[in-house]
C-alpha cells in the first residue's frame, strides 16, 4: 500500500524455524539483515503466543534503521520492554507508544522516566460499542440465572 510517498507493509521478524506454526492469514516478512530494515515507524499488532514472545527484543532493534519509532498496539511481553529501554536511551529508536506494560500496573517502569516514551492506558474495551456489548451478556447470564432459579 502506498500513500503520498509512504510504503506500508504488514510485517514481523520470526526465527524461519517459527514461520510455519503461526503465519496462517498474516503476512510476513524475516528480517535477514539490518539493510532490509528501513522502516521509519513500526507498528505491532500480533497477538501474544509463546512464538511472538519478546519478538522484538535487543538483536531485532539492532538490525532497524537508527531513529525508528516504535508504535505499540500489542500485548504485553511481544516487545522486550528492557531492550526497548536500552534502544530508547541510546538513540537506536527514536521514540515509542506503549500502553501495555510487562508489569501491570507499571510500578518501576523504567520507560516510564523517559521523554521519548508517550504511555497511553490499554482501554479497547472502554469503547462505547464494547461496553454496551458487555452489559449485554451480564443482563442475559442474569435473566438465565434468575430463570433457572425460579424453575
């Protein structure tokens, strides 16, 4: 997909040995070498599994272009947050979002202490939709249980 001058890819970096367990309907690409790695912003969005584990972790950060940024819409523990603060503070990312952090609530993150990190709460299901849907199930698990009771 292009868009005034912008390439976006669906990507990821997985050992080849992991590819073929998880790939299914997502698109994928294996980093093979810091020049395939040019990307000015990343953005995560897998879901966390023992093969997206701290995939991105100190040796994929070190195969990325100097000043990334890093966008978090992932779980906890699919980015490595020790080696994220290691990049931030070097200088190898640039700047990064999180909102969800190893530690919940994060009490001694160190991220937390740096100006290049924006911590945003992790809050999908705040959403107006999400709430109404949720409300719903409760009313109805109640009605059944009243109505069990009751016969």
């Amino acid at each position: 997909m292009e868009e005034k001058g912008c390439e976006i890819k669906k990507a990821w970096d997985l050992p080849e040995a992991q590819l073929p367990k998880i790939v299914g309907e997502y698109d994928a690409l294996i980093i093979r070498s810091a020049t395939e790695v040019k990307a000015d912003f990343i953005a995560i969005h897998v879901p966390i599994s023992p093969h997206t584990r701290h995939l991105l972790s100190t040796n994929q950060f070190n195969m990325m272009k100097d000043g990334v940024m890093i966008i978090d819409c992932y779980r906890e523990r699919v980015v490595d947050q020790a080696a994220l603060y290691l990049a931030l503070v070097s200088g190898k990312v640039k700047a990064a979002t999180v909102n969800v952090f190893e530690e919940e609530p994060p009490k001694n993150s160190k991220l937390l202490k740096l100006k290049n990190v924006i911590a945003a709460p992790h809050i999908g299901a705040q959403t107006q939709e999400a709430q109404l849907k949720t409300s719903m199930q409760i009313a109805k698990k109640v009605i059944e249980a009243q109505e069990k009771s009751a016969s």
